[in-house]
C-alpha cells in the first residue's frame, strides 16, 4: 500500500475516532431535556404569563373598572366598560366595577404595563405559558375566563400561592404533573372551558 494512501486511512479513522468522542461525551452529561409536558421548565422569577383578575379575601372582585390599564396597554389589548356598583349587590368596594373585561391575549406583548398601572392589583400576569389553541377567537380571554375562581386563592398573589403557580392551578397542582393529555387538559378551569369550545368545533 502507498504511503498516501495510509496517511489518508489514518486520517479518516482519526476523523471517525474524534466524532465518536463528541458522541460518548455527551452520553454522560447531564441531559438539558425535559420530559415536557409531565415535568415543567422553573420559570424565571419575573416571568409574564397569561393575566389573571384577583379577588378580596372576601371574594369582591378587586376591579373597580377604572381602565387606567386599558390606557396603558401599549398594543391596544385591553377592553373594559366599567358600571356602577348597585347597592345591596355589590361586585367590588369600589364605586364601580368591570360590566366589561376583555384581553385580546394575541395583541398582548406581556410587557406587564396593566399591572403596573392597575391601583387595586386587580390584573397581574400569572407564570402560566399555556395558552395554544386552534382558533383566532379563544385568544380573546373575557371576564369568565380571566376572573379567579371564588374558591381558588383570593386575594393571593401568584407567587404567594402554593409552588408560586397560578389559582386556578393551585387545586390540581397534584395532578399536573400527569402525561394523560386529556386529563392534564381538563386539570385547569380555563382548560375546562377551552376544552368544551373544542368539543363545539369538533361538532361543526
Ligand atoms: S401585558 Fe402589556 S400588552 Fe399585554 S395587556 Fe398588559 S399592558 Fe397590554
Ligand atoms: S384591572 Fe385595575 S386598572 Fe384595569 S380597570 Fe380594573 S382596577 Fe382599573
């Protein structure tokens, strides 16, 4: 065999020999993957999720339908029609609270602005990424959706809850970490109702 020839065998077994190494390498590092959805990525501290409306500890809604978060939104995201409270039927200790309140979550940068300007702390931004869907529409979060449910963490803020998670999370928080899809999708109110606007377009 000519001398070339070997010095070009030794380099292709060297070249092959190097790879390897890159490869057995990496089989004893610790794996940056995660089993996702059944184990969940920590959030940074100051992460911006999906909004959420908080209650009193008496659960009145803390949303006196002022809009100064409407006039701060930068992308135009937030709509609120405010209305006066009736006497004996109270929604929030304000004078007025929200008839109204919608968040168009596709328009939203998460900039965190509404929460800055809300004087009540009524609308904060939840660690919650979650919000994939099908249609254009689910993206408008309206009141029922975005209001804390009255037996799930009122008057707490997300990160004074439980493992810092969002309320309406706080209850299943035990059976999130579950790989049924169907249901690790219903472990949500949201999700419940997302769910059942799916079971509407699945009968279209
Ligand atoms: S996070 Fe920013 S963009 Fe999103 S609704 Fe609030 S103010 Fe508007
Ligand atoms: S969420 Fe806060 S800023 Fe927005 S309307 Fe309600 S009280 Fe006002």
């Amino acid at each position: 065999m000519q001398s070339s020839t070997i010095k070009k065998n030794l380099y292709n077994v060297g070249a092959i020999l190097k790879g390897l190494s890159i490869t057995f390498g990496y089989m004893f590092r610790k794996r940056p993957t995660i089993q996702y959805p059944s184990v969940k990525k920590q959030h940074a501290p100051r992460f911006h999720g999906l909004h959420e409306l908080r209650r009193y500890g008496d659960g009145q809604e803390r949303c006196i339908g002022c809009e100064l978060c409407s006039s701060a939104c930068p992308a135009n995201a937030i709509t609120v029609i405010g209305a006066e409270n009736a006497p004996g039927d109270r929604v929030s200790p304000g004078e007025r609270h929200a008839a109204r309140y919608e968040i168009d979550e596709l328009r939203c940068i998460f900039c965190g602005m509404c929460e800055e300007a809300c004087p009540t702390d009524a609308i904060v931004l939840t660690p919650r990424f979650e919000m994939a869907d099908y249609r254009r529409g689910s993206f408008i979060y309206d009141k029922d959706r975005l209001l804390v449910p009255i037996d799930a963490g009122v008057g707490a803020a997300p990160d004074e809850r439980p493992g810092g998670i969002p309320g309406d999370l706080g209850r299943v928080a035990d059976i999130k970490s579950t790989t049924d899809v169907a249901e690790g999708y219903s472990a949500t109110w949201r999700g419940e109702i997302l769910k059942t606007q799916r079971r509407g377009l699945a009968s279209q």
